[in-house]
C-alpha cells in the first residue's frame, strides 16, 4: 500500500470530509432532540452520496455500500464510522513538515502540500485607524474628569447632607 496520494485525490479527500462533517453535525443535532424520526429522502440521498464516495479512501472497501440508515440513530451512527476512515486515511498519508509547520499530504517524489482543512486561519489585526491613539487617550481622560467631578460631588453632598441637620436643629 503506497503511502503518499496525488494532489486530486487530497483535494477530492479533504472537500469530502468537510461535506461530511457538515452533514455529520446537522444528523446529530437532529438525532439528540428526536433520534428515531425517519430520515428524509434528501438527507438519505446526500448520505448515500457522500458514503459512496468515501469508500475510495477507505482501508477495507465493502464493496456494496449498505443502504444508509433508516433514522437518525443509525444514520449518525454510519456517517461516524465513514469519517472515522477517512480520518484514517488521513493520518496514514500525511506527516508533519517541519518547514510548513503543518500536517501536510504526502506526495510522490517528496513534494508535500498542507491539509488545508487542519491550517488555521489566522486574523491578522487590522491597522490602527488615524487618530485611534488620540480618540483612545481622550476617552481615557474624559472618563477621569466624569470619575473625579463624580466623586467631588457626591463629597459635596455627602458633607451638605451631613452639616444641614445641625442647622436646621440649632433654628
């Protein structure tokens, strides 16, 4: 069994695994509110599809693909195991490339291409708009000068609520 894959097949395999996850992740939010619905004919027939088509990366190859299953119980059920192969498939024709800093596929002659699927994305900071340093230290200070006429005030008031029954007892 060789242990790389051409550029096709690792592009074909990583559009079939996030198609499968996400189809994984609707079946299972249906399964755990009511498990034994019947599946739709629409949800069947992208099943059976996607099934079909991960055959090709799997170790064993069935050769007639059960019919997907009935509800979704069982259905969730077979599409984990379908993603479970690939996820083999996956670990067998990949390796780390120390100078990506990736887990990147395997292809002939040592060339070697991240899994783009396991990359993450990584938002860059936009650049500081003109002035934001000014706007941030003016707000800064205005909230300083709202605290400190605060505090002077309820000072203020807390001494006039404080002296104005004396007066008013000595009257």
């Amino acid at each position: 069994m060789r242990d790389w894959v051409t550029p096709e097949e690792a592009a074909r395999h990583e559009a079939l695994v996030t198609k499968l996850l996400r189809l994984l992740r609707q079946v299972e939010g249906i399964f755990a509110r009511r498990p034994e619905e019947p599946v739709s004919e629409g949800v069947r027939g992208i099943a059976a599809d996607l099934l079909f088509e991960s055959e090709a990366f799997l170790s064993r190859r069935v050769g007639v693909l059960p019919e997907p299953a009935p509800d979704y119980f069982g259905l969730a059920a077979q599409l984990g195991q379908a993603l479970a192969g690939l996820e083999t498939f996956e670990a067998r024709h990949t390796a780390w490339d120390a100078a990506q800093k990736a887990f990147a596929w395997r292809f002939p002659a040592g060339a070697a291409r991240p899994v783009d699927r396991l990359r993450q994305a990584v938002a860059r900071p936009a650049p500081p708009r003109h002035g934001g340093d000014v706007r941030t230290r003016l707000a800064k200070l205005l909230e300083a000068r709202f605290a400190h006429e605060f505090d002077r005030g309820f000072a203020e008031g807390r001494a006039a609520a404080l002296s104005a029954p004396e007066e008013e007892a000595g009257g």
